[in-house]
C-alpha cells in the first residue's frame, strides 16, 4: 500500500515496483548513513533545547539512533529499495525501534535539507583524507628531489631538448603543482562549511529552530543565509569535482612522464616491481601499469565534473529529483582521487632515479646552445645577432657530427671573434644549470633554497 510509505497518506496507489526501484538512491547513498545520524542527532538535541519536542523524545531517539549506527557498522542493518534512500531508511528503522516518538525527529526539517546536511559533512571528511594523502605525495616529491640534488636531466619543450635543469628542479614542479591543488581543496572545505539544515524544503519552517546551535554542534563555521538556495546549492560538489580535475590533470601529467622515462628508449627511472605488471605473452615485460591507470582515471573525473555541470545547468529553484544524480559522480571522483594519491604517493617515494641516462640524454640536442648565446651577448653583442651566431654554430656542429662543448675555439671563432677561451667555462652542463640562480631557476642553490622552503612551510602548516 502507498501509507507503508512514510510520506504515502497522499497516495492511493502503490508505486510502480520499476518506478520504486529506478528512483531509489539507498543503493549508493548508504555510504553516508553516519552523517546523516550525526545530523540527525543534533537537529533532535535542538528541537528538545528549543521545547519543540520533550527532552525524554530527544533521549530516546538519540539511543535509538545510536542503536542503529551500531546495527550498520555490524552489518545487520537491512537497506531496503522500497524506502528509497538512506534517510528514510534510518528513519523507518528509528520508528520501528522507539514507536511512534521516532516520527518526531523530521518535524522543523525536510529530506531536502538533510541530503544537502548529510552531503556537506561527508564530503567535509573526505576532503580531510584527501588532503592527507595529498600531502604525503608531496613529501615523496621533496625527498626524489633531496635525494638527487645533483642529478642533471634533460629540461624539454615541444618533447625536444632545451636546456639542462636539475631532476631536483623537476620534482619540485610537480611539488608546486600539488602544493595549489592543496590550496583549492582548503577553499573547497572552506566555502561548503556552512550548515544547511533548518531550510526545509525550500522556505524555511515555523517552528523555532536554533540552526545556529545545529551549526556549532556539527563544526560548521556558520549557516547558509536563503533557504532557497540551501536546498538547491550545489557549487561546493561542483568546486570540488573542478579542483579534482585540475589535481587529476597534473597526476596524469606526472604519469606520462613517468611512462616515458620507465621506457628503455629513457630509461630515466625504474619503478619497483609493485607497481607494474608483466604481459602474458612477451615475458620480459614490466608494465607502468599505475601511471597508465591513473591518466586513464582522468577522464572519468573530468566526465563527473561535467556530468555535474550538466545536471544542474538548468534546474531551477528550488530542489528538483534530478539532484539525486549529483551523488555518484561525486563519490567516484571521491574515490578515484584518494585511490590515485593513495597509490602515487607510495610510487614516487620508492622511484629509483638513473642519473648517469638522464646526463647522457641532457648532453645530447645542444641543450647549452642558449648559453653560448648569453655568452656573445655580455660580450656586448645583440641578442638577435646573438641568436643567429649560434644558430649557424648549432648547424656547423650537425654537420661535423659534434656537440658544441667539443668544438675547438678555432671553430666557435669563425662564428664570432667575441668568444674567447673562457668559452669552456660556460658551456658545460654544470655550468648551465648553476649560471641560473635566481629565485625559481634551477641552479643548484636555487633548488636547496626551494626544498628548504617547502620544508618549512609544510612544518608551519596546522
């Protein structure tokens, strides 16, 4: 019958056992059941400080609540499609257990602002714990970085040899990288941190509430101020799957690279065996299977962030059942981030560095061309003329087979009589990478001074 339904007096038909099924959301919802007793058991202690309900109600369906929350960490809760999502099921199940002091809980309050309660502190805890990871991927950065201080690599751009830099300095980008996603995710949990709860369904409620007791009980920094948009607002979903994009977008990055250079045409770095797979038919394969998963997980978090741009680009106010939709893209991107921080903190940190591959590769493709260049132009030479001497130098030494540090001054002469013996000074890949010492560079003080930076800063935080 429609009245087994805890809103069913309505109704005079039962629910279609398809429709029951095709609008259920307790299948992936249930994941939240303790934030949404948590809720639930300070909207009870409210409505009993504000005389809305008496102090023994609140008591027993405190216990009763707790009951349940013991009941489901067991495993001896049953979650049942009929009762369609993760509050009614708690709710049925209170009522069963205290009678009918159990249905007082929902008075002054709305599903729709409980999902949007419950939501806001999960994924407030999961923001916690992917910070927490995050944090150790940075640690595994800064120490390949202080582990291989004086490693020199090939710097590209275009794929194609540029200049030399440090492995250090290399690192240390990524860290840069990880060190703004941090920052956007502390906006994220920063801006969802306001209690929704005491909107109702969409214009607030007559009884007299204290949703600024709720808040405090519950750690929010304060309540949403239009009952409107409490209930319709979903930006802190949308913040967070935007923030996690960006944070994919640099893992992936990373990934690539690491594929590349775990190739024996790089042969850069070798990942531990833990983190590869052999092939079933050619057996001196070793896989960088995790870097390639993880830049596959990417495009999934980017499909969630616009299946979530989608789904709320025309609703309007206030709360719609489309908005159910906004739970599973949203736990799967939860997921994927913390598995794939989880995973490339641990990798990073176990990566062993080639430096004698990564110096022989950086020694090839005229990488301190532009050096010779910055040479003739503090001998008082134009940088356009300076650019085009060395650009005939760099054809020259096709042509001959040679690299410009085993040219002889003779030939380095023919190019501009400005250059002298000193020339040698200038050109090799040390001096390269240490000529670049300014804030940012990768010269080696520059990078000591950053690693020590970092440490620092990541002491001084909370």
């Amino acid at each position: 019958m429609a009245q087994d339904k805890l809103w069913g007096g309505r109704f005079s038909q039962p629910t279609d056992k398809f429709v029951e099924e095709f609008t259920a959301s307790i299948t992936f919802d249930q994941r939240m059941y303790r934030y949404d007793i948590q809720g639930s058991i300070a909207h009870a202690r409210m409505l009993a400080r504000q005389n809305i309900i008496a102090q023994t109600e609140a008591e027993q369906i405190i216990a009763g609540l707790e009951e349940i929350l013991a009941e489901i960490e067991a495993g001896r809760f049953e979650f049942k499609v009929s009762l369609e999502d993760i509050h009614m099921n708690i709710e049925s199940r209170l009522i069963e257990r205290i009678g009918p002091v159990g249905g007082k809980l929902h008075t002054a309050r709305s599903r729709n602002d409980q999902v949007a309660l419950d939501v806001r502190l999960y994924l407030r805890d999961e923001l916690k714990a992917i910070a927490r990871y995050l944090d150790s991927l940075q640690d595994a950065a800064l120490g390949q970085a202080e582990a291989n201080l004086a490693v020199i690599m090939p710097g590209y751009t275009h794929l194609q040899t540029a200049q030399p830099v440090l492995f250090a300095h290399h690192m240390l980008a990524y860290y840069e990288m990880f060190r703004r996603d941090a920052g956007r995710l502390a906006d994220v949990a920063k801006r969802l941190n306001e209690l929704p709860l005491g909107a109702g369904a969409l214009a607030g409620t007559t009884f007299p509430i204290d949703r600024e007791y709720v808040a405090e009980q519950l750690g929010f920094d304060g309540v949403t101020r239009n009952s409107l948009d409490s209930v319709s607002d979903r930006d802190f979903a949308l913040e967070f799957c935007s923030a996690a994009a960006i944070l994919m977008m640099h893992l992936s990055r990373l990934s690539e690279e690491l594929i590349l250079w775990s190739s024996a045409d790089f042969n850069f770095i070798e990942l531990t065996d833990a983190f590869c797979t052999g092939s079933s038919i050619m057996p001196q394969k070793k896989n960088p299977d995790v870097p390639e998963l993880v830049r596959g997980k990417t495009g999934r978090v980017y499909g969630n962030l616009i299946s979530l741009l989608t789904l709320m680009k025309a609703l309007p106010l206030a709360y719609n059942k489309d908005m159910q939709e906004d739970k599973e893209p949203l736990f799967d991107t939860i997921d994927t981030v913390k598995g794939s921080l989880k995973i490339f903190a641990d990798m990073i940190a176990q990566m062993r560095v080639k430096a004698e591959p990564m110096r022989i590769a950086a020694a090839r493709g005229f990488s301190t061309a532009t050096d010779v260049a910055d040479y003739v132009v503090r001998k008082g030479l134009p940088f356009r003329q300076a650019h085009e001497v060395v650009g005939k130098t760099v054809r020259y030494c096709i042509e001959q087979g040679k690299d410009i540090p085993e040219l002889t001054l003779e030939e380095f002469q023919q190019f501009s009589p400005l250059i002298e013996a000193d020339i040698y000074d200038y050109v090799t890949l040390e001096a390269s990478v240490n000529a670049r010492r300014a804030t940012g560079g990768t010269a080696r003080q520059a990078v000591t001074r950053e690693i020590k930076r970092a440490r620092e800063e990541r002491q001084a935080q909370p």
